[in-house]
C-alpha cells in the first residue's frame, strides 16, 4: 500500500485567510490555566460552555477520524452520581459543569465512512485523499479479534521496516486506545484553554471510576475514559499553591 500521499505536496486551490492574533493574550491564557480544586457556587452560562465544546471538536486529530466524544452531563441525577465516581472530589463536587471526554476506538470505521461522503461532494478532491479514506485507513485501523489481523500486520511491516519507512503503529487493539486518546486529550487540551479564556477554570481529573462513569453514560467496550473535566468560576482557594514545573532542559531537548 503506498503511503505516497504523505510525501506529495498537494495544491488543491483552497485559501484560507489568517487572522492576527494577540500573542500576549494567548499565553495569558496558558499561563493562568491551574487545576482548580475548589469552584465558587456561580453558573457557567450556556452559551460559553457550547463555545468551549466547540473548541474541544475544532483540535487536531489523527486523520481527522474524530474518535473522540465530549459529554456535559447536565442531567442532575447523574452529574450527582458522576461526581460520586469522582471519588466525590471537592474539583467535582464544587463545578458547576463537568464534561466526560471519551475516546472511541470503534467509531473511526463510521467516520471514514462520512469523511469519504463528504469528500466525494465536494469539487476538486485529490484521488489519493479518497483513496486514504477507502483503502488506507481500513488497513491501517482494521486490529481484527484478539488483535490477529494487527498481529500479521506486526510481521508484515517488521519485515518491509528494514527496507522502507514504514508507520508502525496501530497494530494492537489496546495500541488503537493510544491511538484514540492521543486525539482526544487534545481536545481535552482545547477545552481547558477555552474555559480560560472565557474567564472560566477547570480541573481535569482521572482520579475516577471508569466504569462506573461508562455505566452512567451507557457506554460499550469501544468507548475509553480519558479524563472528567470540571469547569466553573475559580474560587480563591481553588488553586492549592504555586504552578511547579521542573526545570525545562530536563523536558526539553533541543538537538544541534
Ligand atoms: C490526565 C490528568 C489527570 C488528572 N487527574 C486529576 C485528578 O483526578 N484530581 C486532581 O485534583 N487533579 C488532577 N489532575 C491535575 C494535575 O494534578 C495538575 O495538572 C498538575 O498537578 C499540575 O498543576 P496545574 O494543572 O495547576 O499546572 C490531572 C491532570 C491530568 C492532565
């Protein structure tokens, strides 16, 4: 199967207009983020809880399969009992909203599907992105029972890695759970820094019971717990103390 599509630069005509963004502003927002364990008792209105759901489906994800899904459990009965699954932490227990992000790995067979829908109506499409669509992505996405058909997969691109590059991975269906969390962390990412930057805070938690919070939700074996995220006005004694990070050359390496 070629994987040209990843080297061939594409000119498909689209132009998109970029905006001028305030940097300032921007790391404002990702520097006033804290995981805020106490919320005060104000309503986060909604409209900007739409907007921060919004931002959460607007992140990159990987071949934009989406395999990911937000839950804003507004229903009184299970946001009691999904905090319960919290372990019935003060970050939950006191937000005013809490959203359950899920990541699926048994829905990018579906999307594939509607992204090849909506591809082949628009004008202009490159061949190779349907065809990525069609035949790549089954390929690549297909683990089979017990993982099998992702096991041969293993062999075949072992033996073609010595000669080519070659992507390795998914070929597990517990490495397809990597996979779908990857994508949807990040919109977990982009839910934060919403929530901020409407003048709001947030605290993801994976302090839970998995479970029990896919019992509330009704959710199959497909469907993963990534993190609960809380979101609220921040009370003042909701951040626990100073932001600590170690120093950054032992996370940041630069090679010359
Ligand atoms: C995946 C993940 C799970 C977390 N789970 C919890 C949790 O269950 N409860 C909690 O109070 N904080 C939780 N946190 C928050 C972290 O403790 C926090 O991000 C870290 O201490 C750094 O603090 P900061 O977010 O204020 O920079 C979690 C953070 C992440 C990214």
């Amino acid at each position: 199967m070629s994987t040209d599509i990843f080297s061939e630069i594409a000119d498909t005509g689209y132009r998109e207009n970029l905006e001028d963004i305030n940097s300032e502003e921007f790391f404002k927002v990702i520097k006033s983020r804290r995981s805020v364990r106490v919320f005060k008792d104000e309503p986060v209105k909604e409209e900007d809880m739409q907007k921060i759901l919004d931002a959460a489906v607007l992140a990159p994800n990987s071949s934009n399969l989406q395999p990911w899904e937000f839950y804003w459990v507004k229903n009184a009965t299970k946001k009691k009992a999904l905090v319960e699954a919290c372990l019935s932490q003060p970050a939950a227990a006191t937000a005013p909203e809490l959203i359950v992000c899920i990541a699926r790995t048994d829905t990018w067979r579906a999307n594939s599907k509607t992204m090849l829908n909506l591809l082949n109506e628009k004008e202009g499409v490159p061949a190779a992105a349907k065809t990525y669509y069609e035949k790549l992505v089954p390929l690549v996405y297909t683990q089979g029972p017990l993982s099998l058909f992702g096991f041969f997969k293993r062999i075949a691109i072992f033996f073609t890695g010595f000669k080519k590059v070659t992507p390795r991975e998914p070929v597990s269906n517990s490495q397809m759970i990597t996979w779908a969390t990857k994508s949807t962390a990040l919109g977990c990412e982009n839910i934060m820094l919403a929530a901020r930057a409407l003048g709001y805070d947030s605290c993801p938690m994976e302090g839970a019971d998995s479970k029990r919070i896919k019992d509330i939700l009704h959710l199959g074996s497909g469907a993963h717990l990534v993190m609960v995220i809380s979101i609220g006005k921040r009370d003042e004694k909701g951040v626990y103390g100073e932001q600590i990070r170690f120093d950054r050359s032992k996370f940041i390496k630069i090679l010359e």
